[in-house]
C-alpha cells in the first residue's frame, strides 16, 4: 500500500518527523475464538511439555539459541503452538506482546512449507490457547504482507484498522 505523499514528495508523518525515519503501515485484525483450521499434521502447543522438547533441537535459524530456550521454557513470547515436519520447525505462532489488556500473534513460516494453511492452523491453535485468560487478542501484519492477509481471511478475523509505525533509521 503507498502512503499518500504531500507535495514534495513525503508524507504527513514524515514531515512531521523529518530525517531518517521510515514510516510502515498494515492491517491489524481482531481474533475471536473459537477458531478452527484443519491441517494433516499436530499443532504442537506450549502447553503440553512433551511439545517443547520435540521442538528443542530443531531450532529455526531466525531465533537465536538464547530466545529459543526462552521461548520453549515460557518466558518471552509465550504461549505458542507450532508445527514440526522431521527435523524442521515449519510454522510459529507466538506471543510477541502481551499485556491484561490483550496479545498480538506473532507468526512465522519456513518458506519451503508455506501455502499449506499452517500459520491458520498455528494461529487459530494460539487462539484457542489463550482465550481462557486473555480478553483480546489481535493478528497484524505489514501492508505489502499478501501471503499474511490470506491467513486472516482463511480464520474470517475482523479488519479493525490500520497500524502505523514511524521508526528512526539507525
């Protein structure tokens, strides 16, 4: 999505916050549990420990070994549930942030197991997870995130707006 630009070229934010800054947007969802979406695999949850030492060794390289443990044990970014093929993790929907007021679903897929529904089956497993004990929970994604877009529409969440985000440039 391109953000509409004032004369010169740079939008109403950007000009508001000159210099080094980049500005990104995209739809945020609400989830209402209970969600379902079928896959031929276990979704593996948090809060089964078996689940957690399947997954121990089979850490995907985009979380480094110190969160990974992290993860696993509870801490930061939990609860999740996650799908395992062999010796690869294919999918993470996790707990990025979480406050009384609600938690946002943070989901990721190895690319060689993408369009197989599993961040729908993740996520609506995460969902199903937390509705006990949170009151909301909400799904995001960036703008030119296609692929995301659909694992909201394939669980039928609710567009509730947009999030922007104005980042300094480091």
């Amino acid at each position: 999505m391109a953000v509409a630009a004032l004369p010169g070229g740079r939008t109403p934010l950007e000009r508001a916050a000159p210099g080094g800054w980049t500005l990104s947007a995209g739809p945020s969802y609400l989830v209402r549990p209970p969600l379902r979406f079928d896959v031929p695999v276990p979704v593996l949850r948090s809060d089964r420990p078996a689940d957690a030492e399947r997954v121990r060794a089979i850490r995907p390289g985009n979380w480094e070994p110190g969160e990974w443990e992290e993860l696993l044990d509870g801490g930061t970014g939990a609860p999740w549930t996650m799908i395992a093929e062999g010796d690869r993790v294919a999918s993470i929907c996790h707990t990025p942030r979480r406050t009384r007021a609600g938690a946002e679903a943070g989901t990721w897929t190895d690319p060689g197991f993408r369009g197989r529904g599993y961040a729908a089956a993740t996520t609506a497993a995460w969902a199903d997870l937390l509705s006990a004990d949170c009151p909301r929970l909400f799904y995001s994604t960036s703008a030119d995130n296609l692929s995301s877009q659909r694992v909201a529409e394939r669980l039928g969440l609710r567009g509730i707006g947009w999030l922007w985000k104005l980042t300094k440039k480091s």
